[in-house]
C-alpha cells in the first residue's frame, strides 16, 4: 500500500518553503500527496494565495477558513477555534498516514492539534528555532512535542529538539528548505521584474518586509514608522515593500505602509503577494533586505544579498555574517543601512558562509520518509539527556 502524506499550507511563506518538497511528492510514486490549505492563502486581503497553489498544477484536497475578523488577539483566537475542527474534519475524511507541518504560526499550531487528537502522526520540519520576539517561539516547540519525526534546519537546532525530550533517531539535520528553491528556480531579469511590477526599480532598491512582534505590548505601527523615517536618508533608493502576514496587529502596520507609498507614489510600492518566483528575483536585485521576516536570516545570506534585521522578532536564530541587527529605532537602523551598503561589507557579503546547508533539504526529507517505517509512530517515550550525553552522536533505536 502506497503511503498518503498531507501538507497542510497556511501563508504565501510556508508555501514557498514546502514547494520543492511537494513537487518531490507529487512525482514519486512512492508516496501520495494530499494538500490541505488554510489561512491566509484564502483571504482576498493577503492575496488570495491558493491560486498560486493551484497554477503550480497540485490538486487541494481540502480548503479550510479561517476567518480573522481583525488584527486583534481575541479575532486570532476565534479563527484557531474555527479552524481546528475544520481540519480536524478533513484530516479524518482524508485519512493520511503522516502529517507534514512546517514553521510555527496558528494555524499550523491548529493542524498539530487536529492531527494529534486523530492520532495521526506528524513530521515537523525547522523545528528546534528560537523567535523570541513572537509567539511563534511557543508554538513552534509546543508543534514539536506533538510531532514524531522531526526535520531541523541546522545542527544546533537538531540538538535543541533532542534535547526537548525527542529521541535522536527521529530528529534530522537536513537543512532549510527555503535554500531549495534558490538553488532550482530561474529568477526574474531586473527588467522582467519591472515589467512584471508595472514598477521602476531603479538603479538601487531596498527590499521591505514587516511584520508584527507578537510579543510587544506597545503600538505595533511605531515600529514602522521608525523605519520609514530612517528611510528618508537614502533618497536615491526606490523601495519595494512585500504584504504583512496575519498576526495580531497587521492591520495598523499595513495601513501605514499603504499611506507612506501613496505619498511617495514615484519611489515607493507596496506588493501584498508578490509569490515565490517574483520575490526571490526581487531578493536578487536588491541593495539589502530590511525588516524583521526570517527570509532576511534564511534565503537572502544564501542568495549573497546583506540583511538589516530590526528589533527582537527574529532575536535567538543563527546568523550569516550578512545579517546585521539593530533596534527599532530611526537612527539605528539608519546607521545600519549606511554600515551593510559599504563596499567592505558588500564584499564580505559575497565571500560570507550561512549555517542551513546546501539546497537539497527536500530531497533529504523525501529519502528518510520513504525509507522510515510510518507506521507504530506514535507511541514515543520522553528522551532524558544525562551529563555525560553527546546528542549529535547519538545513533540508538527507540
């Protein structure tokens, strides 16, 4: 009997990331995919992003809403209690073998539930990483101890899932799968990605993306705000702004780019979905990534690109040496700017390593899940690390 794997998608994000993997899938004969997509992919406010889903030619075999009424707390609560019965429903119509989830945000914290409570097992992949500026941080790990095998992005990540209690054996440094696409996808000429835009880029462009910090209790478009006004130093880059994900607080900060690239109409561009394809070639041409999305941390160091990441969102992850932090403040992250657009570090930029490996972490994953046995997953025992326990090495059966 051939195996059944579910994907559940819930964002553009997880999507572009699980792409290569479920390309994998849909072309071996050794595994049957199923798609299950969710969230904001079937919101017109974050760009209707199934459709992307559906013209890269994979079947959905359940849609389940969410419906976030607004950007508060409470309207994410009542969209995770909306969508965990829906997928629970549809995890036990479809009956899969494994569950495959990725990332940390609500609503594939939702998927973990629904899967857990059917007993059916899930395989997490980057697991084991620290956002400790967001709620993601909790989530993450909480999907890690509902999940059975687990698939990290980096060695130290590894070894922080085994030691959260997940025997060795289970858990897998294959890399990050965002590096997959970069390694496979033809991107865009600077003049296709103009063209495509209906957009002047420019001789030099800043790639903006910004999301809430989950766990701020202050107003969440200040931020923002500091980051346009450090902007306003570096006239002579035009600046192309990508869509807020849908975390609490994603409304004021939306509306605040929206209102500065309608003042600025000839220099500034605001894309809600710009998909993989775009996005990535947009990565490409670009000057340097700002914000506070964990692209800057993972794809644009492999893609030789510099990053000025701002404030604690993405506080705890490895970092390239492309990758320069700063507070949430205007100076600060100007300095930022001025220090990463300097031909020293431009360069070193070029020569810099990254730590989330080589561009083949789909088909690492894909090699381990044909060969791994599925079935008795589900009973795992807590795996206790004594002093003298070297997790990296350690090879035993369960």
């Amino acid at each position: 009997m051939i195996p059944t794997v579910a994907i559940v998608t819930g964002s553009r994000a997880d999507y572009g990331l699980l792409r290569p993997l479920m390309i994998l899938m849909r072309e071996d004969p050794a595994l049957r995919l199923q798609v299950i997509v969710t969230g904001m992919h079937l919101d017109p406010r974050f760009g209707l992003t199934l459709r992307a889903i559906e013209e890269d030619g994979f079947r959905i075999d359940a849609r389940i809403a969410m419906p976030l009424n607004d950007d508060s707390p409470l309207a994410v609560a009542h969209s995770m209690g909306v969508g965990l019965p829906g997928l629970a429903q549809a995890l036990m119509h479809l009956a899969p073998q494994l569950v495959v989830l990725l990332g940390d945000r609500y609503e594939i914290f939702c998927a973990a539930q629904a899967a857990m409570l059917l007993n059916l097992p899930i395989a997490h992949i980057h697991g084991g990483e620290a956002s400790e500026g967001a709620m993601d941080e909790a989530i993450r790990h909480a999907i890690t101890k509902m999940s059975h095998l687990h698939f990290t992005a980096a060695e130290p990540y590894r070894a922080r899932v085994v030691q959260m209690g997940e025997h060795p054996s289970r858990v897998w440094n294959v890399g990050a799968l965002g590096l997959d696409t970069i390694h496979s996808m033809e991107v865009m000429s600077r003049a296709q990605l103009e063209a495509s835009l209906h957009f002047p880029l420019g001789a030099h462009y800043f790639l903006i993306t910004w999301h809430p910090v989950t766990l701020a209790q202050d107003d969440p478009g200040a931020p923002i705000r500091e980051l346009l006004a450090a902007l306003e130093a570096f006239p002579q880059y035009q600046l192309l702004f990508t869509g807020v994900n849908a975390d609490p607080g994603h409304a004021a900060i939306t509306q605040t780019i929206i209102d500065y690239c309608t003042r600025h109409p000839g220099r500034a561009f605001h894309v809600q979905s710009l998909g993989q394809r775009r996005y990535l070639s947009a990565m490409r041409h670009c000057a340097a990534v700002i914000g506070n999305s964990s692209s800057g941390i993972l794809e644009a160091p492999a893609m030789k690109v510099p990053t000025v990441n701002i404030g604690s969102r993405q506080q705890g992850r490895l970092r390239a040496p492309s990758v320069l932090d700063c507070e949430e403040q205007r100076h600060a992250i100007r300095d930022a700017l001025h220090q990463v657009l300097t031909p020293g570090f431009t360069a070193m930029v070029q020569q810099a390593l990254h730590p989330f490996g080589d561009g083949h972490a789909a088909k690492r994953i894909m090699d381990i899940l044909k060969s791994y046995r599925l079935d008795n997953l589900l009973i795992k025992k807590f795996y206790d690390l004594s002093l003298s326990d070297h997790p990296h090495s350690m090879e035993t059966s369960p």
